[in-house]
C-alpha cells in the first residue's frame, strides 16, 4: 500500500497507509487527518479538501482540470501548487506522496 505524508500547518507530519484507487481526501477522512474537511464528500463541489502538492510530486499528480481550478478559486491561501485532494487519486507510484494543508479551508 502506498503511504502518504500529510504535514498540517504547524509542521505535524502524519503518515498512512492508502488503498490504491481512492483519493488523497478519502485517505486523510479514514485516517482522521486534520485540516482536511471534506464537506461535499469528494464530488469537486468545494474547496474544504485544498492542499499543497510537495513539489517533487506535482509532475505525478498531473495539473488540476479545469472544473477543479474553479474550485480552488473559492480556497484559501491557494498557491501554484495547490490542488483539491479529492482529486487526486492513489496510485502506486505515490508511495512516499507528501501533501500540506492550509491554515485553514474555505
């Protein structure tokens, strides 16, 4: 299983384990990570999932789509690297994937 890296605003690093085929946001709502909410369930209709994209990654999750860049208008503090966590889905080649989350979300 691939893990993941999820390092929250005060620079608390938590590590978990994914299912491949699910998303980033999924695996932090398992896992209970804070700092992601998730308010609309993963349907691309918020921006309560924003992250950051550590960037020796951004070349594997590939760029936002362009309904997902509509999203992220409404987010916090969102920078080139942002994305939208439920759109990212866990791949195998994303074992070591490191991810940051805002301040706060939208």
């Amino acid at each position: 299983m691939p893990k993941i890296t999820y390092i929250d605003s005060g620079g608390t690093a938590r590590t978990v384990e994914a299912e491949t085929g699910s998303t980033v946001m999924e695996t932090a709502i398992r896992n209970n990570i804070p700092g992601i909410e998730a308010e609309c369930g993963g349907a691309c209709a918020c921006a309560t999932c924003h992250v950051y994209v550590d960037e020796a990654w951004r070349e594997k999750t590939g760029e936002p789509s362009p309904m997902e860049e509509d999203m992220l208008d409404f987010g916090y503090d969102v920078r080139p690297n942002s994305r939208l966590s439920c759109q990212i889905k866990v791949t195998d080649d994303l074992d070591g994937f490191v991810v940051r989350t805002p301040d706060k979300q939208a």
